[in-house]
C-alpha cells in the first residue's frame, strides 16, 4: 500500500498533540441529565423530543385517513379541524422531526464520535439549541390548545389565505406556528454552528476530509443548507407574522372578504412562495443528504465491503447540495409564472437525477458480491434504495412542467413526497437506530421485535403508497375534506381510500413495537459490548461504551485509514477501524 | 433577486475556494498512514471562535439578503409610496462608523498588549453603538410623528423592519460587547480579552457594512428611481462642497 501520498507543497505538519479542551463537566443531576452539555446528552434529548412530537403528528395522519377512507362517518372531525391536521402533521413531520432528528439527534451523537472529537466545540450554546428547539415544539403544540385549534392554512402558509378569516386557526394558531417556526430557526443556527465548525475544526489527527465517513460528509452538508436556507423561512415567517399582527401588507393584496374591503393592499403572495421554496426545497436535502449518508455507511458496514466509489460519493453529495438552491420554483409551475422559468427549472430538476442516481449505483454496486448480513439496519437500507428509486422517480414525472400542471396538487404529489421525503428518511432513521442503539446504551435491540417491525412498516407502507399515485392520477385532489359525492370519482377509489386508511392504521399500530423494543432492549437487550457489528468508524472504538463524558478516555484517537476497511485482503480480521495503525495489521 | 443571487455567488465562491483546498482528488482508500505520521487534517489555523462567528456572519448575510431581495421586489409591485428619510439617519451613521473605528483602535491596542487603550476603545465603542440605537429610535419617532406608520404604507414597514432588524443584532452584539468591556474593567489580562475583542471587532464592522448597505437602499426607496438617487449623491457631495 502506497504511504501517505500527500501534495508537498501544501503539506501541513499537524502538530504532535492535538490541544486538548476544557470540558464543562456536569457537578450535579441537573447539569448531567437536564442541562447537560455533552452533545450525547444533547443527541438523546433532541431525538425523544423529535419522535415524541412525531407520534403526535402520526396520530394527526390516523385522523386525517379516518376522514378521507370513511367520509362522514367520523362526526368528530369537521372540515376544520381536517385541515388543521394535515397542516400540522405536514410541518411536524418536515420540520420537527425529520430535521430535528437527522441534524440534532444524529449530528450530535455522531459527528463528535466519529471524527475523533471530545465534544462540540461551542457545548453552551450546543445546549441552547436544543432548549430553543423544545420551546419551539411546546409553542407549536400550545396551539392544540386554543379554542379553535391550530392553524389550517396547509404546511406551507400560503398568503393570503393563511392568515384570512375563514382559514381555521386564524386568530391564534397561525401566530403560535410562525412564532414556533422562528424560534426553531433560531435554535437550528446555535446548532449549525456547532456541526459546520466541529467539522471543520474539531477532526483528531489524520482525519482528513476525505476520511470522514459518508455519515458526516451527509449531515455537514445539509447543515450548510440548512444554515442559508433557513433564513428564508425565517424572513417569510417575520413578515407573515406582520401582515396577521400589525396588518402590514407584504403579502398581501387587495382584498374583499366577506363584502368588506380588508386594509391589505398591494403585496404579493408570490413573493411568499419565492422565499417559501428558496427555504423548502433545500430542505428535502437538509433530510435526504444525511439520510445518504448514514445509508452508505450502513450499507458498507453490514455488507462487508467497502463503499463503492467514495469520492463519487462525496461530490455526488456537494453537487445535489449546490443544485438544491436552484430547483425552488419547480414548486411553482402553477403559480403563473413565466413559462420560460419553468423551462429553466425543469432542466436543473432533471439534472438533480445525475448524482443521485450515482448515488444509488454506487449503493447497489456495494452490495455486489458483498458479504450481505440481513441485520435489520440492512434490511432497511434495502427498503430505504427501492423506496428511494421508487420516489425519485415519480420525482422526474413532476420535475417536467407538460406532466406537473395536470398532476399538481393531486393524491399523486402527496404519494411522490411521502415516498421520497417520507418512508425513505424514516427507513434510514430507523435502520440507523437499530444500527447505533447498542453504542448508545450498550444492550442490543430485539432482533424478532425488530423484524417484525421491519416487514409490517416496509410493506405497509407501499401499501399506503402505491395506490395513492393510482388515486392520484384519477385526478382526486389532495387537501379536499370529501370527495365521496363528486361525479368523476369511481366507487373504485373510494374502495382504495378506505384500503390506505387500514393500511396506514396498523403500520402506525406497529410502531408501538419499535417503541415497546426500545424500551425493553434498555434493560433487557442483549449486552452489545463495543463494536457489536464489527465496524471501522471511530465510534465503535470508543473505550466504554456507552461513551463517557469527553468520549476517548486520556488519549485522543489517531486516524491511520479511511473508515471503509472492510475485508482488506490479508488483514486478520475482515475489518480494521480507522485507528488501527499499519504495523498493527501488517505484524498480525 | 439581486442580493440573493449575489449572496449565493459569493457564499458558492468561499465554498469552492475552501473545497479546492481539500484535496477532493485523493484516493483514501490507497492512502494508508505510517505509524506515528499523520496528514494533517487540513483544519485552518484560525481558532474554532473566529470560523463560528464567519459561519454566523454567513447566516446573517444570508438573513439581510433575503429582506433586501423581498424590498426590492415589493417595491414594483405599484403600491409604493417613499418616505421622507430622516436627516438623523446621516448622523446615525456617522455613530455607528466612530463605534466601529473606536473598536478597531481597541484591538490594535489589545495586541499591543495595552490594557488602558483597549478599555477606552471598548468604552467608546459601546457608548457610540448606544447612542446609534438611541439615534435610530429617535428616527422612527420622527416618522411616526409626521404620520409615516408602520402599517401605512409597504416603503414605511420596510424602512421600520429592516431598521429594527439590523438594531436588535447590534443590540445582541451589545452583550458580548458588554462582557467583554465589564472585563476589561475588572482588569482581567489583555492577553485574554484579544480574542473576545477581535471578534466584536468584526462584528461590528460586518453590521456597519450591513448598515451602509441598509441605508443606501432606503435612500433608494425614499426616491424610487435610481436617476433620483445619484442626482441625491451629487446633491449631498455639492453640499458637503
């Protein structure tokens, strides 16, 4: 093997000790589980908040099915709050959970871990992040609590409508939401901050860029994303929020509600959707690129080999992150924008596809003749590529504008983002819980549990989502109360309807598994001892696990390798952790 | 759409500029490191605070690009009726660039290791930036006063948003400010107080840059057309004459 093969003019010796950094180490129960700056503290806080406010949003799709597979026999559920459910499961799921979970839960436990780090760099306001998040998710779900409930403006707010009469939850819940949305953003950047620079600069010694396991490269750019994307949301939120408070009028146009001419005038609800989806689109990246990531990590881990084509892999990632910042208006073709914008925006959609799909050759290129344990973080990385191919391709029916308009707000959208910003993250979310679990609490989760698990929520939700396209192109519109009495719907797609409402009632029932595993496993899960699946990454070389405040012990970890050594031939073993130096291999 | 194509330009460069230093090309998977001989990680040589605040600045730019695409969007739009610009604003500014040169000449004093020079430079520095929110504070009473209203008008609620946008950040800036100088006045060693210095430093010339910005664009929507404005200059640059 050819040694260190470095550029000498640009050859920087790292010093011979890293420095090491003073940790706030916590004196009493308050400041070790409650404020606590250790990032893993803060990883585990931010993941049960995420999925505590997700099963909320998941009963809010129940009640939302219940309507559309039953129409009328649900008296509970009126036209309102029908709306309100949607909105609010729509900007849970994308906000508050996926994002919170991919960048706070699993940045923060992983990014120090895996490259060699004893914390964050900034732990205080690591920690102010996450008290800022949970402020944002209690003010959000406050507004379950007003008298007329949240707000129903749909997840994306659309002016004028969000904050007019007659939109449910005009008076209070939109306030609360753009409140809540604000208040995230300015959590988000305390953290951002702490995942950019940790990356940056918090690396032990030898671990370069192009070391750092596909994990990080994922959630690192994503933050960057996130980091200038969500401004934008955050500029849209304030000024929405002075249109409803202080009856400004940056969105919102003349109007006549109710025979009454309203004191609005002359803003325009477009610009509202120009900063809406300047924010919106990179965000189905800020949860797909980390969910790239942790995929080919898993992948590679449980199939025995290393990842196909890392560098492809690392610009794939760049590049989908710099293209994510000029598709926004393909969200907007039936805005009434010029059509030659649509054509612009067409053609950067479909280049999107490129790396992506390098992506998944790449995945199913490592998996050739691959050693392929079926664990259940594999079996779900395999749902994750086939669901994955399965969105992104309806992904190219939408991104042609001649397919779009017809197709717009129609069942097939709600199936195509559900499929590829829905079931696919989730499945990286759970196969990467089942994969990390044992170094979080050192027992193994319950594998038959788990498969269970694992086929019920897998098929189920093709279940759900297969016949929703085929609903979707009858022409049936997405965010209608009932469409039971409408002339061009077929009993047939009534039959469907109810079909996905079952369906999506027993994979939200099976999720109690999960849950009811992750709470057996803490006690009664087999012991998982430190590297329970035999991986390279530097957190599975952690001295204890789990891993003690600072993570290393003394002695900082040195990286010697790229974190892909899998069955090196000649090597002892059929892994060698990236700390594992040459002599070490080669005397064995 | 100019600022944020501008920004994005400008963001999308350092980005490149940072990626073409990072050896994108090597083939880790060959390069297996000796024993005791490490790479280095290719991490700058700047402390991890200094990146933080950069990363930050990149969010407020971000920020303030974003209210300025939306302004000069929404100023077409037909509605658009400018405000007279108060003249405080010209000494408002005056402030706020004496705060940022008070700053500077506080830092060319820590690193020169003197303590008594830093604490006037801080001093004055906070002092100055108070009295640039006072001043702003006063323009906004002007305005109401003479009947430009918040909500009366799109060029009003822009000229009060942005206004209070850019002072609530000085105003957050005003607490590191603030610890810093309360340290400096306790005594605590100048060696210590360099980088908390250096950093407000770039803070603050970063929002008065923000700043000048800010105002040339609310000079531009006082009086809507571009031809108005440098007739504007012309006539401020004749006066100064």
């Amino acid at each position: 093997m050819a040694d260190v093969a470095l550029g000498k003019e640009n050859y920087v010796p790292p010093p011979a000790e890293v420095e090491d950094v003073e940790l706030p180490h916590a004196h009493s129960w308050w400041t070790r589980y409650v404020f606590c700056q250790d990032a893993k503290v803060i990883a585990i806080q931010y993941s049960l908040t995420a999925i505590a406010i997700g099963l909320v949003a998941l009963v809010l799709s129940w009640l939302m099915r219940l309507q559309l597979g039953f129409p009328g026999v649900f008296s509970f559920i009126d036209s309102s709050q029908y709306l309100q459910f949607i909105t609010m499961h729509g900007m849970i799921m994308v906000i508050y959970l996926l994002t919170a979970l991919f960048l706070g839960g699993f940045g923060n436990y992983l990014i120090p871990l895996m490259l060699g780090a004893r914390d964050m760099v900034f732990p205080f306001v690591n920690m102010l992040s996450y008290w800022i998040y949970l402020l944002a998710v209690l003010v959000l779900a406050a507004s379950f609590f007003l008298p007329e409930g949240p707000t129903g403006a749909g997840w994306t707010l659309y002016p004028p409508q969000a904050i007019l009469n007659g939109t449910p939850g005009q008076g209070g819940g939109i306030i609360l939401m753009l409140a809540s949305l604000a208040l995230f953003i300015i959590g988000f950047t305390m953290g951002g901050l702490n995942y950019v620079v940790t990356v940056l600069q918090g690396r032990c010694r030898g671990m370069t860029l192009m070391r750092m396991p596909l994990t990080v490269w994922g959630i690192f750019t994503a933050t960057v994303l996130a980091l200038l994307a969500f401004p934008a949301l955050f500029v849209g939120a304030v000024m929405l929020l002075l249109d409803r408070l202080l009856g400004t009028s940056f969105f919102m146009p003349t109007l006549i509600s109710m025979g009454e001419q309203l004191k609005y005038g002359g803003g325009s609800p477009i610009l509202f959707q120009h900063l809406f989806w300047f924010f919106g689109h990179p965000e189905v990246y800020i949860v797909a690129l980390p969910a790239f990531g942790v995929v080919s990590d898993l992948i590679a881990t449980h199939a025995r080999k290393n990842i196909f084509g890392y560098r492809m892999m690392v610009w794939a990632i760049v590049i989908i992150g710099a293209l994510s910042f000029v598709v926004l208006a393909h969200h907007m073709y039936v805005s009434g924008m010029n059509p030659y914008f649509g054509y612009f925006f067409a053609t950067t959609t479909l280049i999107i596809a490129v790396p992506t799909a390098i992506k998944v050759y790449n995945w199913v290129l490592t998996l050739w003749r691959g050693n392929i344990h079926l664990t259940l973080p594999m079996l779900f990385s395999l749902a994750f590529i086939v669901t994955f191919v399965n969105g992104g391709l309806t992904g190219l029916f939408l991104g042609n504008v001649s397919v779009d308009v017809p197709l717009s707000d129609t069942m097939f959208v709600v199936a195509h983002f559900h499929m590829v910003m829905g079931v696919a993250p989730i499945m990286v979310i759970f196969g990467a819980i089942y994969h990390w679990y044992p170094k979080i609490t050192g027992h193994m989760l319950n594998e038959t549990l788990g498969k269970i698990h694992f086929w019920i929520t897998f098929l189920g939700a093709y279940a759900i989502f297969f016949p929703m396209h085929y609903v979707g192109l009858m022409g049936i519109p997405r965010r209608y109360f009932d469409v039971s009495d409408m002339n061009f719907v077929p009993p047939s797609a009534h039959d469907l309807n109810a079909f996905i409402t079952v369906m999506a009632l027993i994979v939200g029932v099976a999720q109690i598994i999960f849950l009811f595993n992750l709470a057996w496993s803490l006690r009664y899960g087999k012991e998982a001892g430190g590297n329970p699946w035999r991986a390279t990454t530097l957190e599975w070389q952690t001295p204890e696990t789990p891993p003690g405040h600072g993570n290393w012990g003394k002695e900082l970890p040195v990286v010697y390798r790229w974190a892909y050594d899998y069955s090196v031939p000649g090597a002892k073993e059929d892994f060698i952790p990236q700390n594992v130096p040459p002599a070490a291999v080669r005397a064995a | 759409m100019v600022f944020v194509l501008l920004f994005v330009a400008i963001i999308a460069a350092i980005i490149i500029w940072w990626l073409s230093r990072q050896r994108l090309f090597s083939k880790p998977w060959l390069e297996e490191g000796l024993a005791g001989e490490v790479p280095g990680t290719g991490a700058s040589h700047l402390p991890a605070a200094k990146i933080g605040l950069g990363v930050f600045l990149a969010v407020v730019g971000s920020l303030f690009a974003l209210f300025l695409s939306a302004y000069l969007i929404r100023m077409d739009t037909g509605d658009w009726r400018p405000l007279p610009v108060p003249t405080v604003l010209w000494f408002n500014t005056g402030l706020l660039i004496l705060s940022s040169v008070a700053l500077q000449w506080a830092q060319v004093n820590a690193r020169r290791g003197d303590l008594e020079g830093a604490q006037t430079g801080l001093l004055a520095a906070g002092v100055l930036a108070l009295a640039f929110l006072a001043g702003q504070f006063v323009a906004w009473r002007q305005l109401d006063a003479t009947g430009y209203y918040l909500a009366s008008n799109p060029a009003n609620t822009f000229f009060y948003v942005l206004t209070a946008l850019h002072g609530l950040h000085l105003l957050g800036g005003m607490v590191a400010l603030g610890r810093t100088t309360v340290k400096a006045w306790r005594g605590v060693p100048v060696a210590k107080l360099r980088m908390s210095i250096e950093l407000c430093t770039v803070y603050w010339h970063f929002l008065l840059l923000i700043w000048l910005i800010v105002f040339g664009l609310l000079l531009l929507g006082a009086d809507a057309s571009l031809a108005n404005f440098i007739e504007f200059c012309t006539s401020v640059i004749k006066g100064a004459r």
